[in-house]
C-alpha cells in the first residue's frame, strides 16, 4: 500500500497550504519536538525524513524523544543504516512511496495533537539555495485523525480513533508552542538587525579608511562608528608610540584614557603581550577586568598588528555579561585590519612630510 499525507489534505484545505524552507520546517518541528520533551507527553510520535541519510543531524534530539514517548516511529527511505536508539523504530518505505517525498510529524492524543504534512517541492529556496516545501501545520482535530488513520493503514495496524479530547490541555499547549514562535521570530529579528549592524560597521570603517584625514581624527569616527552603529557600549582605541609605550588615543562612552600597564591582567594588555584577540564575556568570573573600559562586564580585544609590530589594540565593552558572539568578534578583528592599514598610511605620510620639509629648509 502507497500513501501520502500530504496529498489526503491538500486539495481540501488549499486554504492552509504554504511553500516553506527546511529552516522553517526544523523550526516547526523543533516547537513540537519541544513540547512533548519539556512536558514529558507519553505519546506516541511519528516523524517522516524522507530518507534515513536526512536522521543523523536530529540523533541527540530524538534520544530525548525515545527516552521521554511510548514510542517513536521515524519514516524513510533505507539509503543508510540507522543508527539504534532506545524508543525509536525506524519503518523503511519504498522509494516509489509518495511518503518519500515528505516530511511530516504528528502527536495524537486526547491531551495534545498536532501535525505537519509536507511535500517536497521543485525550486530552491531563494535566500539559502536549499529544498522548499509545500504543506501544512495544522492543530485541526480532523486533519490529525485523518492522518493518524492513513499511517495506521501503512504500518498495518488498527485505528484506534481519540474518542474524548481534552481541549484546555490542547488551548494551552496551542499557547505555548505560539508563544515559543513569537520568541523564536523576535530573536531572529534581532540576529537579522545584529548582523546589519556588524555589516554596517564594516563598511563604514572601510569608508573612513579610505578618506585622508588626520589619523586623530580617524580613529575618533572609528571608535564613533563602534559606538553609534554597532552599539558598543564603551570603545578604546590604544596605540603604541615610537618608544612602543602604549595609550588610549581615542574613547567613547564610559572608556577612560591613559597609558596602559602593559604588564597588567586586563584584555587590553594581554592582546598586546599575546598579539591575538582576547575575549572576556564576564570579567567579574575571570577576574580580568579593563582599566580602560571600567564599567564593562564584557570585553573584547583586537591587536592591531603591524607588519613587524603592534601598532595598538581596538576594545569594546558593555556592561552586560556575555555579550560578544564569534561575529561579533570577527567584525572587531575586521576593523582592526583596517586599523592598521590606516595607521600605515598615516605614518608613510609623515615620512614622506617629513622628507619634503628636509628637502624645502635651507642648507
């Protein structure tokens, strides 16, 4: 026998169909997955991968799920192995079976039911080049009985229909799932407008590098752009001199000037002792606090390095804990590479200042 949950809705509720990615996909999943874990739902649970190749990346997930349902049933196609975990059947379908093209997961019981039934799709996904999907998510009570009786049918099995459901449990679990969406979406939201930022950032200080002004002044619109567009709350530029004594240049926020002990605990000092990035995402557990940055609980440190020397260190604190993620970080040794071809060019312009005015005074 050869079903397909997908096509046993489609054309009746046309109306709730939508093309979507696999980062959608494992988003919605993810919330179901979720909710029969955090809740310990003794449930039966069905999930189609299309083929078993697709299984591995979800493993540790779906230990949780065996260790927490009656059972778990995983539906695909036998091009590899799968691997045995406690809870979890694995049932082969035919690569002929519309099943192979689908991605579907469903929970049917009397306190909580939901399903997602999906096709695969021609066409990529225009953002990230990846499968698209055409099908629906669904907490219908009709849509989960009939698919709960079509798999009854593949697996072989009598349909045991839910006779009584317990709709304030299925209400509050409807809440929770939306609710963890809602803050799934407003997390991406604010991942998106980070990224802008660390992007913005970026080219904003390639522009200024490319602009011939003072290097005073430079580094003041950088450690400006670090602060305004990217929002870093506290930013030090340090510099070395011709004797390689080191000192904050250029500040912004709560960032205080001065020369810096080079012999110190700090992020700074140690970027310079280390000539690499230093990260500190709590300086009250690491005991690493910046005197230049005296208010930051984190703190992140980019050597700006020279050639055949360091030329300085670019810092940004904020007083919140753990804020640097490694894009971040990235974006900070980024502009510190700038830095240094800026810093290059102020000094190549002194030099050559400097042989002119030799060149034009009287002998």
């Amino acid at each position: 026998m050869s079903i397909s949950l997908f096509r046993s809705v489609a054309n009746q509720y046309q109306g709730l169909r939508s093309v979507t990615t696999v980062s959608m996909m494992n988003t919605i999943s993810r919330l179901i997955e979720d909710q029969v874990i955090n809740h310990t739902m003794p449930v039966n649970f069905y999930a189609g991968f299309e083929r078993f190749s697709n299984f591995p990346a979800q493993l540790r997930r779906y230990g949780r799920l065996g260790a927490t349902c009656r059972r778990v049933y995983v539906f695909g196609v036998a091009d590899v192995r799968p691997p045995s975990i406690p809870g979890v059947e694995f049932i082969d379908i035919a690569i002929s079976s519309p099943l192979a093209r689908e991605w579907f997961l469903l929970v049917d019981t009397p306190d909580f039911w939901a399903t997602l039934l999906t096709q695969e799709v021609d066409g990529q996904d225009a953002i990230r080049g990846g499968r698209q999907f055409d099908g629906i998510w669904s907490f219908d009570e009709q849509i989960v009985d009939r698919a709960s009786l079509l798999l009854s049918q593949e697996m072989g099995l009598p349909y045991t229909p839910v006779v009584k459901r317990n709709y304030t449990s299925q209400m509050t679990n409807v809440a929770e799932i939306n609710s963890n969406m809602v803050g799934l979406l407003e997390n991406t939201r604010l991942v998106g407008h980070r990224r802008w930022k660390r992007i913005a950032t970026t080219q904003k200080v390639v522009e200024l590098a490319l602009k011939n002004q003072p290097l005073n002044a430079t580094l003041a619109e950088v450690a400006g752009t670090l602060h305004t567009i990217f929002g870093a709350s506290d930013v030090a530029i340090v510099l070395a001199d011709a004797k390689n004594n080191f000192s904050v240049a250029s500040v912004t926020g709560a960032a205080v000037a001065g020369i810096v002990d080079q012999a110190g605990n700090g992020p700074i000092a140690q970027a310079i002792m280390q000539r690499r990035a230093v990260k500190v995402l709590d300086t009250r557990q690491s005991r690493m606090r910046e005197p230049a940055l005296p208010s930051a609980l984190s703190v992140y440190a980019a050597p700006i390095l020279g050639k055949s020397a360091i030329y300085g260190v670019v810092a940004i604190g904020s007083p919140d804990a753990q804020q640097w993620s490694d894009e971040d970080s990235d974006m900070l040794t980024a502009v510190a590479h700038a830095l240094s071809s800026i810093i290059d060019r102020s000094r190549l312009q002194k030099v050559l200042l400097d042989m002119t005015r030799k060149q034009n005074t009287p002998a």
